[in-house]
C-alpha cells in the first residue's frame, strides 16, 4: 500500500510539474522580449542537422514508404514524367531514392547512370531490391545531396522533395544545390513547375472542430478560454487526406505562388503573400487550405487539392484555422500569409479580412 500511495504522490506531482511548466512556456512566448532569451531560435545549421536526422527515421520506415508507393496518382505521375524526359544515355541523379522505385523507371528507360541518394536506412533495402530486380546502371549513394559530387554533370535531376506544405522537405534549397552544382546547363528537372494554393474553404459541419473558446455546449460556455490562447503553432492548422472534410472553396481556386525550380533563385521567394477571392460559395469561413500542384508538362499535373478526386493521398492537404467568420456572395476574402521561413511552417502567420460587396 505505501508503495501505491508513492506511486500516485510522484504522478500527482509530476502532473503538477507539467502543468506549471506548460503555463510558464506559454507566459514566456507569449512575450517578445523575453522568449528569445529562454527559447533562442536555432541557426540555420541546427536547423538543417535537425531536419537531417528527422528525415533519415522518418522516411527509412517501411510504413512511410508504403504510403508513396501505393498512391497511384503519384507513381502513374512520375512513370509517365521519366518516360517522357528520362532518354536514352541521359545521366540522371535521384534525389531521395527512397526505395529506389524512380531510379528503376530512369534505368529501365535506358539512362546511362543513375545516382540514387538517401541518406537513410532505407538505402539497404534499395540496394537489396535493386538485385532482386536485375536493375542495371544505378549507384546507390548512401549521402546527403548537399554533400554528393558526380565525376560529370548529368542530364537530369529526378525528385519528390514536396511535403504537405510543398517547401517542409527542403525541396528548394536541395534542388537548386543540385541544380546550380551538378546539373548541365540544357538538363531538366522532373518535376520542376509548381503551382502552390492558399485557399479559403468552409469544412462540412460534420467534420468542423471549432476553437475550444467559440464553442457552447448543451449551454455550457467556453469563451472565457479566449485569453487563454495555445501558443503552439501547430495548434492553429491541421492536416487531412480525406475529400470529405472541405466542403468548398469560398472562391475560385487560382494558385498563390507559382514558380519554375529550373530559374528559381532561393531569394527570389516573397516572404509574404497577399490574395483576394470573390466570394461565390457564401456562408462560413473556417480556414484557408494549403495545397499544390506539381507540373512536368501542361497536361501532365499532379495535385494535392482537398477538392480533386484524382488527388495523390498520401500527401496531406493543411489548413490554416481562422475564427468563424461569414461572407455574402460578392464579398471578398483578402488573405495574408508571412512566411519568414518557407521550409518552417511554424514560422507561417496569416489572417483572413473581409471587405463587403459594394451596394447595387
């Protein structure tokens, strides 16, 4: 019995302790001049070691990597995108092999050489199947791109880089390294174009999670939570893959950024962008959905939009909350987005604004 009252004592107290902690994080970041003394903001290079180590648990585990081969709109995408731009002779690198499953296309395409890179464990498993499948012609490069040299330039640069958010995975800053390092100055990227979305969208009611202080329950009130804000980022969006959950768009959907990694300069992205869509689906506001579109010619597009059936699933699409608001048909939703940092969505901050339709 004394051992289970000093069980319950330490959980109690370690609760307390978790409590006080969290409420203390949360005072601290809330304030401006001091956060940054308590929580200093990483260096770059933390930041990339950080995401390095991330990346070679997360996608060296077989669940992760059957997610992307068994979504058919992805891999239908890429088969047709090599057999259209791999030749040939063509030296290619893939950037993020994975399995090796784009390398397999670019060899049995005929390419001359086929770099494989990854820098996690999966690359074993590559090597393993690349045997098993008597695929000719690939190096497998157990290295971080940024980190990888070819004794020639080559003639492509094959990679899936998007996340989510599309920028997450470090897609620009690894493909333009490679890019401006490796490739020829006539080569190709595959996929290079990319259309990417911010758009307001109402959640069907069944799926819709207020925030907890806009919700009354049986009567029960919760607005006095309001002062009571999380600070975490990531409390403010959430993630889908389901076509059930964004019942529509509130205008018509035209894309935020849109960009060629062939001429892309790092720079060259804004670090803020600002819309406006004229309300045709009138009603409530919930969020705004980031999604993209990848285009490797102008009939040949992949999407993550939570509105296109032909969607690739296993990417997820992400929404922005924003407060209940609601808009009449000839409204118009202008939209904020700052992005200090493309590749750190929790560095994002948006908000949406409501101008009124002009009188008849």
């Amino acid at each position: 019995m004394f051992l289970s009252f000093l069980r319950r004592l330490s959980s109690a107290a370690c609760a307390l302790l978790r409590r006080g902690g969290a409420r203390t994080g949360a005072w601290i970041r809330a304030r401006p001049r001091l956060a940054p003394w308590v929580y200093p903001t990483k260096t770059d290079a933390e930041n990339d070691a950080a995401y390095r180590e991330f990346n070679a648990g997360y996608f060296g585990q077989f669940g992760e990597q059957e997610r992307m081969l068994a979504d058919r709109p992805r891999m239908a995408f890429y088969h047709a995108a090599v057999g259209r731009h791999v030749h040939p002779g063509d030296r290619v690198v893939d950037l993020g092999t994975g399995t090796g499953i784009l390398a397999a296309f670019a060899a049995r395409r005929g390419a001359a050489q086929v770099y494989a890179l990854d820098h996690s464990d999966i690359l074993e498993h590559a090597r393993r199947l690349a045997r098993h499948n008597a695929l000719p012609r690939v190096e497998f490069v157990a290295q971080h791109s940024r980190d990888f040299a070819a004794a020639e330039r080559v003639d492509v640069i094959l990679h899936e880089q998007m996340g989510d958010f599309l920028f997450d995975e470090g897609m620009v800053a690894n493909v333009l390294d490679l890019r401006d390092r490796v490739l020829k100055r006539d080569g190709r990227i595959i996929p290079s174009r990319f259309e990417f979305f911010c758009e307001p969208v109402r959640i069907r009611d069944a799926r819709r999670v207020p925030f907890i202080w806009e919700l009354k329950v049986h009567g029960y009130d919760y607005s006095c939570l309001e002062k009571h804000r999380p600070q975490e980022p990531h409390y403010y969006r959430f993630n889908s893959s389901d076509l059930a959950v964004v019942e529509c768009f509130l205008g018509a959907a035209e894309p935020a950024l849109a960009f060629d990694l062939m001429t892309l300069e790092a720079d060259e992205l804004p670090r803020e962008l600002r819309l406006s869509r004229t309300v045709i689906h009138p009603g409530r506001l919930d969020g705004c959905a980031i999604f993209f579109r990848a285009l490797v010619d102008d009939d040949l597009a992949l999407s993550s939009s939570p509105l296109d059936p032909g969607r690739a699933p296993h990417w997820g699409f992400r929404i922005l909350r924003c407060e209940e608001s609601h808009y009449a048909a000839g409204d118009t939703v202008d939209v904020l987005l700052r992005a200090p940092d493309w590749s750190e969505p929790d560095t994002w901050r948006w908000e949406c604004t409501r101008r009124p339709a002009a009188p008849a």
